[in-house]
C-alpha cells in the first residue's frame, strides 16, 4: 500500500505487478517502463525557446556602447517556455501511462475520441486517454509513482537474475 500526496492510499501488488486504484476499486496490470528511454523524453531541448536578448547601452548618451544581454523576462518567451514545458510533460505523461500499463484499448475508442476531436492521435495517445478515463484524476501521480517503482528491481528479480549467471550455474 502506497500513501499519495492527495490522503489516498492505492494498493500495489508487487509480485502480480498490479495496481488497485483506491476509490474506484479498478484493477491495472502494470510494466516496467525504460529508465533511459524516460530521461530521454525529459532532457529532449528540441523545441525549446532560445532567450531572447536585448539590445544595451553601456556607454552614455553622448558615447553608447552597445552590447546585449539576455532577457528571460521577456513575456513572450516565458509564455513558449511554459508551452515547452508543458509539452515536456504531456509526453512524459503519456510515455509512463501508456508504456506502463498493460491494457488493450477497445476497439471503437479512436472512433469515440474523434467525436470530441477531429485530430488523429497516436496509439499511446489513445491508451493514455483511456486509462485516464478508467481513474479518477486525482488518481493519476498515484499510478504514474507505481509504474515507476516498477523500474527498481524486486528481491525477487534480483534473485532470478543472479541465479542465470553463467557462475552460479
């Protein structure tokens, strides 16, 4: 059992690799997602706003002397930085969900999406939306904290892995 931030407690079953969600009693089988694959989803800088800079006289009036500085103040640039980081974390979201949870999206459910958005998403877009309709959103750090302490090997693992070395054969 795992306290979350939000007063819940959810269930984990470590050995079946399941999560129970505490309010509505829904059943998750979960998988481990890759560490390095997730950092590379965090550090990816690809679309991130330079700072912008700002033209400075350091000189006077009557002599300028002109140089630049950078300007993180900008609005602009604090507005494209939080849509960056924003989009950072929806794919971090929707790699975890949908990487982590073992779950088939039926059949029909593209359809049901399309309804509401003409956008075509993509299939872990698609099993990220799924299983976020499945729990309660104040659920979602409680399951994303399960699926990542699924990535820390179990005694059980370790084990198991220590017992394939050619040396303990």
């Amino acid at each position: 059992m795992t306290n979350g931030s939000n007063g819940y407690v959810s269930t984990i079953d470590a050995k079946a690799r399941t999560w129970t969600s505490p309010t509505n009693g829904v059943v998750l089988k979960l998988r481990q997602v890759s560490a390095g694959l997730l950092a590379k989803i965090q550090s990816d800088r690809r679309g991130k706003p330079a700072i912008p800079t700002i033209r400075v006289n350091y000189g006077s009036t009557t002599a300028p002397e002109w140089g630049t500085e950078s300007n993180p103040d900008d609005p602009v640039y604090k507005e494209a930085l939080a849509n960056w980081q924003s989009d950072i974390s929806n794919r971090v979201a929707i790699f975890v969900i949908s990487a982590g949870v073992d779950i088939e999206v039926p059949d029909g459910y593209a359809a049901e999406i399309a309804e509401w958005d003409e956008r075509v998403f993509t299939p872990p877009e698609l099993k990220y939306f799924y299983v976020t309709q499945l729990i309660p959103a104040s659920e979602l750090a409680l399951l994303t904290d399960a699926i990542l302490s699924q990535t820390v090997p179990t005694e059980e693992g370790i084990a198991q892995a220590t017992a394939g070395f050619p040396s303990n054969s």
